[in-house]
C-alpha cells in the first residue's frame, strides 16, 4: 500500500473536525499516519479517498470504530511495576499523610487496567475508602470495557508478572474469577469509581485532583498538544500535588515545566510547586 501523504492527513484530520467535532490535527503524525494505514487494511478500502467518502457520511457507529481503532488502547495491569512501587512506598503515603480523602484522576484509562490497579493498591494500603477516582478517555467504546471490567484470561499472565514485581501482598487471582477463557475482577474494587467520557483535546479541567495519571497517552501528541494538555493537569491538580506520565514520555521540553519539580525522573513523577 502506498504511503499517505501529510496533504491527505490533513485533509483527513480537517474532515473528521468538521463532521464529526473531533480534533486530531495534533496528533503525531508517524504514528497517526500508521493507524489510519492500518484502518484501511483493517476495513479493506480500496484507496484513501474511500475512507474520506466513508468520513463524510453521518454513520455514527462507523465513527464510533473508526475512533477505537485510531486510538491506541494497549495497556496492562501494574504497566512497569517499579512506578506502582514508587506510588505505593512514596506519592501515595504522602498524599494519605493529612488523614483526609484524596482524589485521582485517571485521565486516558483505557479499558480500566490502570483502574484496577490502582484500586488493588490502595485496598493493600488499607485505603481504599479514602479515595475518589475518576477515570476517563475519549473513547466510550473502551470506557464501557473498563466498566465491565472482564479482560481475556491470557493477557492476567502479564499482569500477574507485573503484580509479583511489584511485590503484591497476594496472588493477582485473588481479585477475579477465571471463566471460559475471561478473567472477571472483582466489581468491589471500584464501586466508586465515576468513569465518563473526557476529551483532553478540547475540554477544559473539570475539578482538582491530588494525583493525576496520564500514561502513555501524551506520547501520541504533538508539542503544541502536549503543552495544551498539561496546561489542563496543572489547572486539575492542587498545589504540591502530583503528576504522573509514561515512562517514554518528559515533561522537560513543556512550557509549564517551571511549574513542576521532578519527585522520580525514571517513574515520570512531578509536583505541581506554582499556581
Ligand atoms: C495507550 S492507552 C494508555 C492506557 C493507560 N493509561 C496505560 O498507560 O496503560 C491511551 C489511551 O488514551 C486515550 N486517548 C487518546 N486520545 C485521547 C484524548 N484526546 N482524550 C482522552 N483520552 C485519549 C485512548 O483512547 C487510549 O485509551
């Protein structure tokens, strides 16, 4: 298949803002460039100007995929256990330190792994009821998988890896039941979780949090996205509260970077030191 050419990317990214009210004109463009590469092998169109006539017509549930499949969903339980063991030794005894509740914001949570882990973490930490979380992505198709909270039981062998290097208390089994090839977690673990639908393109804060993570989902914007978006953690986030990215992702080449101290360069780990 030929290579798309950054004019039809455009015209791509200009399309989809104007029907469909969603603006990738930030994105990264290799890996934007893959994806769309990848929808049309995915849905057979025999050229790009197929998807563009596909776009242009008002078939919200081919959005809908066309959206899921433009977005990198991967993900994992414990994603590089040594930043859940930094979290539960430092950033979270810290935040618990006042004896009052504690808010954090999932933003870009996938299909909920993140979620559950963190609420795992905090159960171990006898903390559990002393936080409110709030998990979003654009993606409502992959926001419903988080609420449902069943993933395939092959993929809990990484997940257990990541849960034993992280030094869980337990076995990862101890919070689901295996069925027909599905893993089911334990529903308890986030009974008060609000999960919704938030565009960290074109939405602005929605309250303030004492810890945002926001893993491996900056990665996929340009410069100018990323310091939009971080302009939209800093005003979520109280003072001397904490900001925590991938482990590819810096917050160092941002323009609100004067406004962050690094708490764990290799875990991605910020505090908010300026209004
Ligand atoms: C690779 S996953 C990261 C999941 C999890 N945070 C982790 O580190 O394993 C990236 C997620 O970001 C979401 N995302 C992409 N663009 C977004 C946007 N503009 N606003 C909110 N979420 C977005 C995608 O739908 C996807 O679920």
């Amino acid at each position: 298949m030929q290579e798309i050419e950054i004019s039809q990317l455009r015209a791509l990214t200009d399309l989809i803002k104007q029907r469909h009210d969603y603006d990738f004109g930030n994105y990264a463009m290799s890996s934007f460039r893959r994806r769309v590469q990848r929808i049309m092998e995915l849905y057979k169109f025999a050229s790009f100007d197929a998807l563009m006539e596909k776009l242009r017509g008002s078939d919200a549930k081919y959005f809908q995929e066309f959206l899921s499949e433009i977005t990198v969903n991967v993900t994992e339980m414990f994603r590089d256990p040594t930043f859940w063991v930094e979290l539960r030794d430092t950033i979270l005894p810290a935040l618990l330190s006042d004896n009052k509740i504690i808010s954090i914001w999932h933003a870009g949570c996938s299909s909920g792994e993140e979620v559950y882990s963190m609420a795992i973490l905090l159960k171990e930490m006898n903390a559990l009821d002393k936080v409110r979380i709030v998990a979003t992505d654009i993606d409502n198709a992959i926001l419903a998988k988080a609420r449902d909270g069943v993933y395939s039981a092959k993929n809990m062998e990484v997940n257990q890896k990541n849960y034993e290097r992280m030094q869980g208390l337990y076995s990862l089994d101890a919070y689901y039941k295996e069925q027909a090839g599905k893993a089911y977690l334990d529903k308890t673990l986030v009974k008060d979780v609000s999960y919704r639908e938030h565009n960290l393109v074109s939405e602005v804060s929605f309250a303030k949090f004492d810890l945002i993570l926001c893993r491996n989902v900056m990665i996929y914007f340009n410069q100018t996205l990323q310091n939009q978006v971080l302009k939209v953690f800093h005003e979520s986030l109280y003072k001397n509260s904490f900001l925590a990215i991938g482990s590819k992702e810096s917050l160092i080449w941002c323009e609100i970077a004067n406004k962050f101290l690094v708490v764990n360069n290799e875990e991605k780990v910020y505090k908010k030191v300026k209004d």
